[in-house]
C-alpha cells in the first residue's frame, strides 16, 4: 500500500479518536445507536411500528423490544394498536419522552454555539460542504 495514504489513515483514525473525546460529540453520540436514536426517530418522523424502527436503526427486532420495554418503563414512549393492522402496535413519542430528547436538543445547541464561534462562519460553512460531499459519495444508507 501506498505509504502516504498509509499515514492518512493512521491521522484521520487519530482524527476521529480526538473528536471522539470532545465533550458535544459524547453528547451527540448517543443519537446514533441506542435509546436517544430511537426517540430521535420518533421526533423527527412521528409514531412508528417496530418493524419501521427497527429497519431505520438497523437493529435486530429483539433490540427494538428491549428499547420499547426500556423506554415504555421510562415514560418516553406510549403504545398503541395500529388501527390499520390490529396484530400490530404504534408507538409514540410521550410528553415526557418529547421533553427530555428537548433538553439534550438544548444543551447540544449550546456546543454548537460555542464551537462554531470559535471556528468561524467560513470554516463551519466549508466543513458543512466537505461532510455533504463525502455523504453524497459514500451514501447515506
């Protein structure tokens, strides 16, 4: 392999390690994978079937019966009969669930406020672009 691109890797996989540590990241991760994900989903597209959420996380359907029991514990979440298929269930997002994926909604924005501060209007704008280049590139899926 080329020695060059050997050492690009080595410093974007240090990249990533770095930007793994800063503090919004640990606070945006959890959108990714895992409970906040599936709230996240809930949010933005409104109620789901499991099999729905289960398609969009990429998870099996034993992890999505977990989260639904986790959450449904929690309040996050309410449980309905789908009225178009009475085998199957909605869920919804809860007063209680909208609130507290609100709250993290806050406190990242406070990240993104002091971060883009302090690199700049340009420089946010040109890593913007070089982030929806390279999803265009490699997918979204």
């Amino acid at each position: 392999m080329n020695e060059k691109l050997t050492k690009l890797k080595d410093e974007f996989l240090m990249c990533l390690y770095d930007i793994s540590r800063i503090p919004m990241v640990q606070n945006i991760a959890g959108f990714i994978q895992g409970e906040d994900a599936f709230l996240l989903r809930l949010y933005l597209n409104g109620p789901m079937q499991p099999k729905q959420l289960s398609e969009e996380l990429k998870v099996t359907k034993g992890r999505i019966t977990a989260l639904i029991l986790s959450l449904k514990t929690k309040k996050f979440i309410s449980i309905s009969e789908n009225p178009d298929d009475k085998r199957s269930i909605v869920i919804t997002l809860s007063y209680i669930g909208k609130s507290y994926l609100e709250e993290k909604f806050i406190n990242i924005e406070k990240y993104f406020d002091e971060i883009f501060q302090l690199i700049g209007v340009k420089e946010v704008e040109v890593l913007v672009d070089l982030l929806k280049n390279i999803l265009s590139k490699v997918g979204r899926s």
